[in-house]
C-alpha cells in the first residue's frame, strides 16, 4: 500500500475542512468532537482506501463504461446499471492491508457494536444536501463484519438515487468519493432531529425539535409522528409542545446471534404511550446544544441526537439547504383581538366588514372588504374574489371557505361562532389567517428582512399537483414549478354560469351550458398543456345546486346534503344532465388530449361500473392520452379497493377531507369537533395506507387531493413513503410540498437501504 496513503483518521483528527477525506458526515463529526460536543467516539476510513481500492482493482474504466450511456430518468435503466456496478464493487476483494488497519482501529475502539455511515464527499455542503443516499449499518459487531459493511457502504455510492442527483446536479461521479465513520453504537431509549430554524416559514428565530421512543431511524424514515416542541432561540422558552402517542418503537434485537445484530419494533410500555417523551428539562438542554453547533458553523443546522442512559449525544449534524432566498418576512403584531378562530389560510389583511347572511346579498361585497359570514358555497364566490379576507361562524380547516381561501391566496378564519354577532357592518378590523385573530382596526406587520441562503431547485419522483377552480388562476399557477393539476373543481365554473343544467336542459339551452363549461376547461388545458388536468365531475350537494337558478324546481331539501344525493349517484340516475359535462369535455379533448376525468362520491362498484360503460359509449376509453381516475373518499372504496380497481380504472385520488369525515363519524364543517377531526388518526392513516399500497400493487396511480397535505408535512412524509405517485395541493404550498417530498424521497432511501 501506498506509503502516503491515510487509511484511518479519528473523529479529533478531521474538522470542516477535511470534507474531500472524510466526507461530509465524518468531516462534521471530527469538527463536533474538536468543539466538545457529545458525540460517540469513532474513526473514519477515509475517501483515500475508497479510491485506493478502485485502483486497485481497476474498477474506474468498468464503472465509467456502464455509465457512459445511461440515461438518469430512465427508472429501470438506472436501477440496472446501479446493481451492476454495486455488484462490482462487492465482489472486488479488499485490499488486505486495507482490511487489517480497519480491524486494528475497530480494535482500538475496544469493539463491541458499533455504526457504520457512509459519507460521501458531495454530502452535507450548503449548496448541496446529498446525505441518506448511501446505506449505513446499525449494530454491526466483529472485525469481518465491520470490513464487510464498509465495502457495502462503498457499495452503496452507486444507490440509484445517489447516481440520479450526482446527474441531476453536475458531479463527475468517479471524483465523487466515499470516506466511512466508525462509531460506538448509541442504544437510544429516545432519540430525535434538531432544526436550528423553523423548516416551514425558516423562522430563524425558532428551534424544533422532534423526539421520539427508541432509534432514530424511525423518524429520520418518517415512520411514526414524533412529538414537537418548539422553542424561542434567544430566550429559550418553551412556546408549543405537541404531544402524539406512540405505539411501537425500533429497538435491537437482543437475541440475534453470529455477529449480525438486527433491530426490532416493539410496542412501547402502556404507560409511557401519551407521555411527553423528554422532559422540560432536557428540552431545554437540546436546545441549547443546538444553538452552540449552530454558532460553530455560523448556519441554520439540522441535527440528529440520541439519549441513552440519561446522556445525550450528537449522532450528525448537516446545513438546512432548503431555506430561502431572501425575502420579508411577517413579525409580531401588536393590537387589540376581539375574535378568535380557526386559521384557515394564512396572510393578512385589513378591510371594512361586509355581513353576507345569504347568497343574493354577495354584491354588497366589494374590492377590499372583509367577507363575513355564517359560512360561505359555491355562489359566494365572486364575492370571495373581490374580499381582502374572509371570516365565518362555522366550518373546520377543510371547508369550503378555506379552501377557496387557501386558493385564491386570501387570508381566511372560519369556525370563530360568533363573528356574525361581534363584528359590525362597515367596522375596520385585521384579519390574521396565520393565527385565527381578528384584530379591532388596522393592524399590520412590520416587515424584517432575513439572512439570504440558497434554495436549491429540487426534482422529485412523486409529482406534484395543484387543486384549482378558478379560470383566472390557471396562467399564473401553471407558471410554477408544478406537474399538473391533481383536482380541477368544476363547482365555480358551474357557478359562474349561474343556471342549473337540468333546468337549462328544460328551456332548450343545453348547448349553452355545454359551450360555458367547456370554455372553463379550455382555459385549464391550454394553460397547463402537455401536463395533465385531472377534472373532478360536478360534486355539488342539493343545498348547493338549489341556490342556482332554476335549482328549487329540482333539488329536494335535505338533511345532511353532505351524506345525500351528490357525486356519482346522480351521473347514474340523471344521464341527461351528466351528458352535458360528457359533450364539453369531448369538446375540450379535440385539442387538448391533457383533460382527464375523476369520479367523485362512488357508492358501489356497481355504481362505477355504470358510469364507465357511459364514459365509453361516449368514446371516452381509457387509452395512452385518456385516464379515468376515481375518488377514494368513501369507506366502501377502502374495503373493496381491489373490486374498485377490477372495473377499470387508470388511478384514484384520495379525497381526504369526506374520507377522515365519514371513517370517523365527524362534520367536517362542525367547529365544535374540529379538533377531533384528523387526517393523522390511526383509522385514517390504516385506509391511506391499504389504498395506496393497493394501487401501487395493481399497477395504477394514486394522489391524494384533500386539504391534509397542505396541512400537515409529516402525513406528506408518509403518502411518500407508501409509494404514492402524487399529491395534489392549494396553490400556496406547491413549493413547499416540493421541498418536503424531497426531503421525505432522501429519507426513504436511508430506509430501504438500510435493511
């Protein structure tokens, strides 16, 4: 071996500086180690042997050559070329001199179990985040099997997903090398992430931190939901804390034998199941290691730790590289609440109150007024349009007045019970959507400028699509880095024409109506054409379709119009009505053959097999450039899913707003159980996970287009994780699911290569 060669390096030996040797990862640690953090001692098989070993035992030419021709977004293609190359790689023997300094320093480490990471030489930086990528081994035990899972490390360079970015964002792959820490294995009894900035708004002014029972690895996987806290950076407080009851936790496996140390899930003990998982205390304390490795790097860090026999350590630390670019932000407001709700849809806004008690009084709403009413339909929307900010009585996050909100970008408070009573017509209040207040008079943010870090312009396997309704938003959105529209409403076109169909089919005017919606959905096709535009078929309720002129003579008073005569059920029994929405979709696909259609509210398979045999008579087949998907929003979709996808259906949409109301017995729109009301429930997220994995079996696409993914980031972290093809959101977190289904497409890697 080369007599220049630096095989082996301790943690204290490397710093920041020493990324080309040790790798981000190891570089990180040995810069944590020289500063005195808690980390678990180890040593670095540098990039140097990676390198050594290639030419060794002329490996470079052979890799170059299966790559030379590859094709990156070829999916099958890469994962082939990444097995033959792995496989190269694997079976090349080790230099002995190389294995025998790996064994002295394991040695030296005083054996025992101990982590073996990969770290490759383009991870971690600030312009670039390519940890998880490659595998690490947890629990590894015994010289050979310390050799064997370096090599697999090295292996693990050429993961499809590390060939994929180096591509992606120009890195020579055979200058990209890999060093491998070697560390103590830390049995944590809770471990967790640090985020020295809040990841979602980059408040920098926030910590976060997440913890939860036994290893890291389930949450770094995003597997289970782990508590929240988060803190204010300077003083160190404590300001939220959100507690979730955990099931199960990874643990190793005690009884393996022969040196491969395996870990387990286990159910955690039944008193400690809804307990906060560190106390006050050690919150505090995390914090304030984060804020000093933060000021090591001068750089908002994401950070994992572990507790293990009531001592904490840092297990790695990297940049935040998704924060970004310079931009105002809002802070505190100082002024007089004089109603609190929902936040529904965030910004702010100040404007005169306009009481809306019904639908025939929308006019009085004008341009920069703030709309107040009991709740708000379909017909209120050209007044929504023109309002600054909308607040109502009642409705949850997911009702209609906030999703309309979140989608024209408005801020909007719903479920306040008594906004209608306290505020006064032409009153000047403030409408906060962030936090639910509503402020007496003019109240605005002062604006503060923010430290500028690079965004980098991600690229993910799971599309991501937008909700719409509204034609005048088409252009602008189409514009964004989006793949398509996942559910295009048809309720304000249908709205907009003001009429009901069965009613406009009566007066002769059938045509009329035909020619108003398809120029509605010309104007969605053409903006976003070649991308498809998934149109959902009118959903309106009775209550909703009464409001329209001609309606009363049609639509029978119900009940619960949430659970009556809507959706599929009245394609099969109105074939008249739904053939307009037939002949203006066939109208549009002349041109554009990017309009699909989905099915909403299906009963029974019966049901769809009824619609289908309508969409095909009218040459509407499922073919290359047409694609019928269906709703998955009712439980009987759930139950019956492999029935479903027999009829012959391209792909289903989770809608998860009907689908969390009727799993869990709870009005959606009711503001008293709005904190019952939960996508994240362990019900709701069992029927995600059938439908999803199901779809992914049968060979067809799925999405999800309900509010939950605009909501909460760790349920995205989850659809992705299942294998859901894409998520459908308000056109305000387009970006932002972006970067979190990145982030949850790194952290699957690290799970699926690990075991």
């Amino acid at each position: 071996m080369n007599k220049q060669l630096r095989a082996i390096a301790w943690f204290e030996e490397v710093g920041r500086d020493d990324v080309p040797l040790a790798g981000g990862k190891g570089a990180n640690l040995g810069e944590l180690t020289r500063a005195q953090i808690p980390v678990p001692p180890g040593f670095i098989v540098t990039s140097e042997v990676y390198f050594h070993f290639l030419a060794e035992r002329k490996l470079g030419g052979k890799i170059q050559k299966f790559l030379e021709s590859l094709d990156p977004q070829d999916g099958e293609g890469l994962a082939k070329t990444a097995l033959r190359i792995k496989q190269l790689i694997s079976t090349a023997t080790m230099p002995p001199e190389v294995a025998e300094q790996i064994k002295q320093a394991y040695r030296k480490l005083d054996g025992g179990l101990v982590a073996v990471r990969s770290s490759a030489t383009a991870e971690d930086l600030p312009e670039a985040s390519f940890a998880g990528q490659q595998r690490t081994f947890l629990n590894v035990q015994g010289e050979d099997e310390v050799v064997a899972a370096v090599k697999g490390c090295w292996a693990s360079l050429f993961e499809p997903r590390a060939i994929f970015y180096r591509a992606l964002y120009g890195f020579d792959h055979l200058k990209v090398g890999i060093a491998v820490p070697v560390q103590k294995m830390v049995q944590s009894d809770v471990s967790g992430v640090i985020f020295t900035v809040e990841p979602m708004t980059n408040d920098t002014s926030k910590i976060v931190i997440e913890a939860a029972y036994g290893l890291g690895e389930a949450v770094v996987a995003g597997e289970i939901t782990p508590d929240l806290y988060l803190i204010n950076k300077d003083e160190l407080i404590i300001l939220e804390k959100r507690i979730v009851k955990q099931e199960w936790q990874i643990v190793r496996n005690v009884a393996s034998r022969g040196g491969e140390q395996t870990n387990v899930r286990v159910p955690v003990p039944t008193f400690a199941k809804t307990e906060q998982k560190i106390t006050d205390v050690d919150i505090i304390a995390l914090a304030n290691l984060a804020k000093t490795i933060e000021d090591l790097y001068q750089f908002p860090q994401d950070i994992e730790w572990a507790k293990e026999r009531g001592k904490f350590y840092v297990v790695q630390t990297r940049p935040v590289t998704t924060l970004k670019t310079t931009e105002m932000v809002e802070a505190g407001v100082k002024g007089e609440v004089i109603l609190s709700g929902l936040a529904a849809s965030p910004g702010m806004a100040a404007g005169p109150v306009k009481i809306v008690y019904q639908a025939a009084e929308i006019d009085k709403v004008k341009d920069g007024d703030v709309l107040v009413a009991e709740m708000t339909t379909p017909d209120f929307v050209p007044a929504m349009k023109r309002a600054a900010a909308i607040v109502t009585n009642r409705g949850g996050r997911t009702c209609h007045a906030a999703i309309v909100s979140r989608e024209l970008g408005i801020p909007c408070i719903v479920g306040t019970g008594e906004s209608i009573t306290i505020l006064k017509e032409e009153q000047e209040i403030t409408v906060d959507g962030s936090t639910g207040k509503v402020y007496k008079g003019k109240v605005l943010k002062e604006k503060i400028e923010v430290p500028s870090y690079t965004k980098q312009r991600l690229r993910t396997k799971t599309k991501v699509y937008v909700n719409l309704a509204e034609p005048e938003l088409a252009a602008a959105v189409a514009a964004r880095d989006v793949d398509g529209v996942g559910l295009l409403r048809s309720e304000f076109m249908v709205a907009h024409i003001g009429e009901h169909p069965r009613y406009m089919l009566e007066k002769g005017r059938g045509g009329v109506f035909v020619d108003k919606l398809a120029r509605g959905l010309v104007t969605f096709a053409s903006a976003f054409a070649p991308r498809p535009v998934v149109y959902r078929t009118t959903d309106f309720k009775t209550n909703e379709y009464r409001n329209l002129k001609g309606g009363e003579g049609y639509e029978e008073i119900e009940e619960n119009p949430m659970l009556g005569y809507r959706g599929c059920s009245r394609y099969v029994k109105e074939p008249d009505a739904f053939g307009l929405e037939i002949k203006a979709i066939k109208k549009v696909r002349e041109n554009f053959a990017n309009l699909w259609v989905m099915i909403p509210f299906v009963h029974t398979v019966k049901e769809m097999v009824e619609v289908k045999a309508v969409l095909e008579s009218e040459g509407l087949v499922s073919s290359a450039d047409f694609k019928l998907w269906m709703m998955a929003e009712v439980p009987s979709n759930i139950i019956l899913r492999d029935k479903f996808i027999d009829v012959g259906i391209d792909g289903i949409s989770i809608g998860s707003n009907d689908l969390t109301q009727l799993i869990l017995g709870i009005d959606r729109d009711n503001p008293k159980l709005a904190e019952e009301f939960d996508e994240r429930d362990e019900a709701v997220l069992w029927a995600l996970e059938q439908i999803i994995g199901t779809a992914r079996e049968r060979g067809i696409t799925s999405s999800i287009c309900g509010q939950a993914p605009s909501v909460y980031p760790e349920l995205t972290e989850k659809l992705v994780g299942w294998g859901i093809t894409s998520v459908s959101v308000s056109p305000d977190m387009i970006e932002r699911t972006r970067e979190i289904i990145a982030k949850a497409e790194e952290k699957l890697a690290i799970h699926t290569s690990a075991f």
